[in-house]
C-alpha cells in the first residue's frame, strides 16, 4: 500500500506527517532491540523453557531487527532524496493491523501472560510490520489492487474485533452480570454482579430490596426480639429450596434467633470478607456465620490481584478479554440448554424455581413443590457429564493436594474476624457431595485418575480454625450420620445439582441450631 | 540474584531457574523460589521448575529435607517434586534421609521410605542401621517393612531382621519375620523351598 500511496504523492514535499513511518520504524528498531537484549540476557533458563524454540525465537527477533534496519534505511533515503514514501495512514493501519493480530496470537498461544513474553512478541510484531512495509515495497506496482483490498479488509476486521471487546467491556461496566464477569475482578465487583435482583422471585419468594434471598434487613437495635446472626455466604444460601424450607429460616424458627440471609452465588471467601464489612457489621449483629463450601472456596482464582501489570494482563490474560471469555460461556450455556430443553427444563435453574410467583408458608411449599418431601421426584438441575465433570474436577482442587487457594482463605478469615472486632465471627464448614455420597465419591475417584484423600479439606481446615480458635460446624461427620435411604444414598444433595435439597438444609439447620446453642 | 527479589514472579521464577541451571552448587537461595514455582500455576512454569530441581536437587539434599520438614501444608507437587530429586540424588541421600526420619522428619516417613525404596540396594545399610539401632520401636517396624519391601535385594539385612525375630515387640517380630519372607522368598512360607 506504501507503494501505491507512494505514486501518488511522489511529487509532495516531505510534510510532518509522511516523517511518521520513519518514526515508527526507529520505535520499532528500539522495541526489537529490547526484545532481543531481553532474550539474550534470560537465555540459560528460556533455554530451559523453550528449548530448541528458543534459538528460532532469538534468529526470528534477529531477523525482525534486520527488517526494521532495512526498511528504515529505504525510508530514511527516501526521505532525503523526497523520492517514494509510505503514507503516514497507511503506515498507521498496517500497524494496527499487525498490533492486532500480535494481541490475537499471544491470547491464543502464549498464555499465561507474563511481561517477558509480551515483551518478545512486540518485538518479533515491529520486525513482523518492517517485513510488510518492504513486501509492500517490493510488490506493490505488480499486486497494488490486491493490496489495496487486502488492507482494507484486514484493517476493518482488526477494527471490527477492537471495538466488539471495547463495546463488551463497556456493556460490562453499565450492566454487569455473571456473563461478563471475568477472573481478576475485585470481591465487591464480584458481588455486585453475582446479587440477585431485588425483589427477584424465587419459589414465590421475592428477594429483599438488598438483593438477598430474605425477609427485609433491619439493623440491630435494643430490644429487638432475639440476638441479631448474619449468615454470609455463596450458593448455598441462596439455596434451591423455597425461603421457608432454608436452613437459616429453619434454624430461626428452632432458635428463635433473627439470621438474616446474606447469600450470594458464586463467591467465595475474599468476598465474604467484603460482605462482612460492607453489609453484615452495619447491620451491628451479634454474631457472623460464614458458610465455607469446600467444593470451590478453597479453589479461587484471587492470585491476579497482586500480580505486576495489571493494565497489559487484563488486554493479554486470555480469561480477562472478553472477547476469549464470553464465547466461551456462551457455547457453555448453549450446550446445557440443548440437553435441557431434551429433558424440558430451564437451564442452570433449580426445579420449579421460576414456576410459582405467590408468596407460600412451609406447607403451601410443601404442597406446590412436591419433591422437597420425596427426593425421588426431584428432577436434575445439571447434565449427567457437567454434574460429573465437576465434581471430579472440585475432587481434584481440594482432596489431591492442600486446595490452591488454602492460603487465601486462611487470610480472609482472620481479616474478617480482624475486621468484625468484638462482634464473633463463626466458620460452617459445607461439605461437598462427593465427601457424603458414597457411589459418586467411588465414579469421582475413578474419573480423577489419582489418588485423592476424601477428608483432607476438611482436616486442614478445622485444624488451622482450631488453632485460630475460630468456632466453627463441619457438617461432614453430621451429614455422614444421615442413615443412607433404601438406595444407599443420603439424598441430602438436590438431583445432579451439587446444593442441599430439603433434606440437607433439614439436617443443617438442625445442627446450626445446636452449634448457636 | 536481584532477580530473585522481583516483584514478578515470573521473573523471579525464571532468576531461579537461571540460578540453578548455571550454578547448580551455588543454587541455594534459590530453591525456595524454584518450589515456589513448582504449584504456582499463574507462573506457567511448574514442568520446567521440577524438572530442574531434579538437576539440581543432589547438591542440596540437607535443604531439600529441610523443607520437606518444615513446609508441612505442601502440595503433593511439590512434595513430589522433591521426593523425585532426592531420587535422583542416589546413594548419596541415603543418609541424610534416613538422618531425617529418625530425627525431625519423623512424620515423614511415608515420603521417605518411598524413596529409600526407590533407591534400592543402596539403601539398605543405612536402613538396617535404623532397624538395629534406633530406640523408637515404630521406626524399627517401619525399617522392617522397607527391607521386607524391598525383597531380595536386601538380602544383606537378613542377619538384622533375623536379630529383631527375637525382640520383646511382638509388632516388630511380626513385621520382620514378614519381611524375612519377601527378602528371603521361601523361607518361613509353608511349602517353600
């Protein structure tokens, strides 16, 4: 295209913009050089990462520093000589393009991101666009038609991609949700996105004006009727049961404490931390209950947070873009809902849930939702292979080795009862399925394909809370204590759907109310 | 070595991997980052991270055992990681592992004994010093054990095994005549040679 261009404003005195390629080009010999210089000085263990790729990765910026020397002398001596020269457009677009398709390749290939890596491949992507800006010289008369159309397209592809992700990142901000959520936001981000709606129905049941599963929230005044219990927690309390049929409702009636409700889906602990401070401690109750569900809070991706160059990860982290993220959910939900819509059920929905909007007490419940009495009406809320494949994988994060984010729990847990100050700070320790159902314990164990020590999440855990001397209730042992029904299973689990069914949050609520006690 | 204090951990992890691939003897600060490595899959280098700790481990066997003491939340990783260059280590970890288990590493002796297993022929002087001379009675058990694991090759402990049929520790008698019949195939089964 420099070539085309270049006939056309031969006769043109040398203005300030056409110095633009030029400009660029010395950039880029700087950027090249850098690369080069990186990789050099990291040889013996990239020698180590990369191996033989390696020595093709330090020709490959090499020669890339040698276009960029060439094309900057072409364009240097053209300068001087007011001879052929690049179009200051021209030369941005194919910059935009190769910028574009480095941020392409480098999401698809190189992940995680780290700087060195980011580093490197600017440098190849300088030497990449010097190689274009002499192709363009070179073929230019005999191909400029084709060119011309090659440039364009690709430039308004490149275009198109940029502003699809500025435009997700702008619907991400204006109306965040679960879709659009990615790994590095922050724990108040992450409740905000994940709350229910206020006033939201669930099994005829609005949602408070907080956005929690819940009567409406009042703070903690004297003389009110019984001591004030915030439960904090995920999905669990939110639960899959009609409000009346919960544990936190359950135990209030057996204790004749107020607990008011705050749970939130897909958190974990850094958000439960978050939550404490923001909304739990104002409402000055007398003691917090954080729900800890063994299954995902011990295996959260907080680490982005502290990581270097924050601004380049989130535009290179493959799960940051959400360009990569949002497809990739998409085909996710869309492969749920065939085999859902095969079995005539909502996708990522609970039985029933969205089915009855009137407000029902414990036997209406009982009545429009006949399952919560017999689990062998429940229906499954995931498929067979989604249920399965994530119950091996919660096995493998939590029972294979210490849980990966054993650590940021432990510091979320002592910074919330820091935070919390004279006001207890109580742990619920929630096992997962796998830890109380025998016959998917033996299918996970068989899927995982190694060793896995079923208790281990639950020994560290209330080992480390012991020596804190956090209170805390682990379920497993009460769970356990269930008599399994004529099945062999305890059925305390809704149907392929990983949260308690009325039987569990029976059981639960049961042994809160005797923890509280 | 500045490169070990960066903020990144990439490049810290790369500082180590670095350190330790050009001077593994010099390698000993180090090796805390090269473990750190070994689970930290942000950093996307645990392959590379256990594989040079296997080039490197033998010249840092006391620091290995150290660790493996000290880090008792470790992942199976990087508690794999370790055990697989205190392999590789040879006979020349021997001793300072079988050091380990009578001394401070003595709830480690699952991991140990697996590697003294592993290691094989050269093991076994070592272990029958801890099955002879060692006072806790559970650690002449488990000595028993390894030698009866180990089969004929630790044939030259026979005497020693021999020597504990007659201790007043019925578990030890039992685990050493059960080891005399895996060393010595025949002896002591009905119907043997």
């Amino acid at each position: 295209m420099g070539k085309i261009k270049t006939h056309q404003t031969s006769n043109r005195l040398p203005g300030r913009a056409s110095l633009l390629t030029p400009v660029l080009l010395v950039l880029g010999m700087g950027i090249g050089v850098r690369a080069l210089m990186l990789a050099l000085s990291h040889r013996v263990p990239l020698l180590v990462i990369l191996g033989p790729r390696f020595h093709m990765t330090a020709v490959g910026l090499a020669v890339g520093l040698l276009l960029l020397l060439r094309a900057s002398i072409f364009e240097l001596r053209e300068l001087r000589d007011g001879g052929a020269r690049s179009s200051s457009a021209a030369s941005l677009r194919s910059v935009f393009v190769v910028a574009i398709l480095g941020w392409l390749l480098f999401l698809w290939l190189i992940q995680p991101f780290q700087r060195i890596w980011f580093d490197m491949v600017l440098g190849g992507a300088a030497g990449a666009w010097a190689g274009l800006l002499l192709i363009q010289r070179a073929r230019g008369e005999r191909h400029a038609r084709l060119l011309r159309w090659i440039d364009i397209l690709a430039f308004g592809i490149c275009a198109a991609l940029l502003s699809l992700e500025l435009g997700l990142r702008l619907w991400a901000t204006v109306r965040p949700a679960p879709l659009n959520a990615t790994v590095g936001a922050g724990p108040g981000e992450l409740v905000r996105r994940f709350r229910c709606d206020p006033g939201q129905v669930r099994f005829g049941f609005a949602c408070n004006s907080r956005g929690f599963y819940d009567t409406e929230f009042y703070r903690n005044e004297p003389g009110d009727d019984g001591p004030l219990i915030v439960a904090i927690g995920d999905s669990f309390n939110v639960g899959t049961v009609p409000h009346a049929w919960h544990f936190t409702s359950i135990c209030e009636e057996l204790t004749g404490a107020r607990i008011y409700n705050m749970g939130v889906p897909g958190i974990g602990p850094p958000e439960y931390l978050s939550l404490l401070v923001d909304e739990a401690l104002p409402m000055d109750p007398d003691l917090i209950l954080i729900g800890v569900f063994i299954g995902n809070d011990l295996d959260i991706d907080e680490y982005l947070a502290d990581l270097p160059d924050a601004a380049l990860r989130s535009w290179f982290q493959r799960d940051q873009v959400l360009l990569s993220v949002i497809p990739e959910r998409m085909s996710r939900i869309a492969v749920e809902r065939l085999r859902a819509e095969r079995r005539g059920a909502d996708v990522g929905t609970v039985q029933g849930e969205r089915s009855v909007v009137e407000s029902m007490d414990r036997d209406e419940a009982a009545a429009a939702f006949p399952w919560l009495t017999d689990t062998g009406l429940e229906e499954a809320t995931l498929s067979e292979d989604a249920f399965y494949r994530l119950e091996t994988e919660r096995a493998l994060a939590t029972c294979a080795q210490v849980p990966p984010s054993f650590d940021v729990f432990c510091e979320a847990m002592l910074a919330a009862r820091r935070a919390a100050g004279d006001t207890p700070v109580h742990v619920m320790l929630i096992p997962d399925e796998f830890q109380v159902e025998d016959d998917l314990w033996m299918r996970v164990t068989e899927s995982a394909g190694r060793e896995l020590d079923r208790n281990r999440p639950q020994d560290l855990l209330t080992a480390w809370l012991g020596q804190q001397g956090i209170p805390y209730l682990d379920l497993l042992p009460v769970l356990r204590r269930v008599d399994p029904q004529p099945d062999g299973r305890r059925h305390l689990y809704h149907a392929l759907d990983t949260h308690f069914n009325a039987r569990g949050n029976q059981v639960t609520a049961e042994a809160l109310a005797e923890f509280l006690d | 070595m500045g490169d070990l204090e960066s903020p990144d951990p990439f490049v810290r992890s790369l500082a180590a991997i670095g350190l330790c691939v050009q001077s593994p003897a010099h390698a000993e600060p180090a090796l805390p980052e090269l473990l750190r490595t070994i689970d930290s899959a942000h950093v996307g280098l645990e392959r590379e991270a256990a594989r040079v700790l296997i080039h490197v481990g033998p010249l840092h066997v006391p620091q290995l055992l150290a660790t493996l003491v000290v880090e008792e939340l470790m992942s199976d990783d990087r508690r794999g990681a370790i055990k697989n260059a205190l392999l590789a280590a040879g006979p020349a970890a021997v001793t300072p592992i079988v050091k380990c288990m009578r001394g401070p590493g003595r709830f480690l002796v699952g991991d140990l004994g697996d590697v003294l297993l592993r290691i094989g022929a050269p093991a076994v002087p070592d272990i029958v010093g801890m099955l002879v001379e060692e006072p806790d009675v559970r650690l002449k058990n488990f000595a028993a054990f390894l030698l009866g694991q180990m089969g004929p090759v630790a044939r030259s402990a026979l005497p020693a095994l021999k020597g504990a049929t007659s201790s007043t520790d019925a578990d030890l008698v039992r685990a050493a005549s059960a080891a005399i019949a895996r060393v010595q195939p025949g002896h002591g089964r009905p119907g043997g040679r």
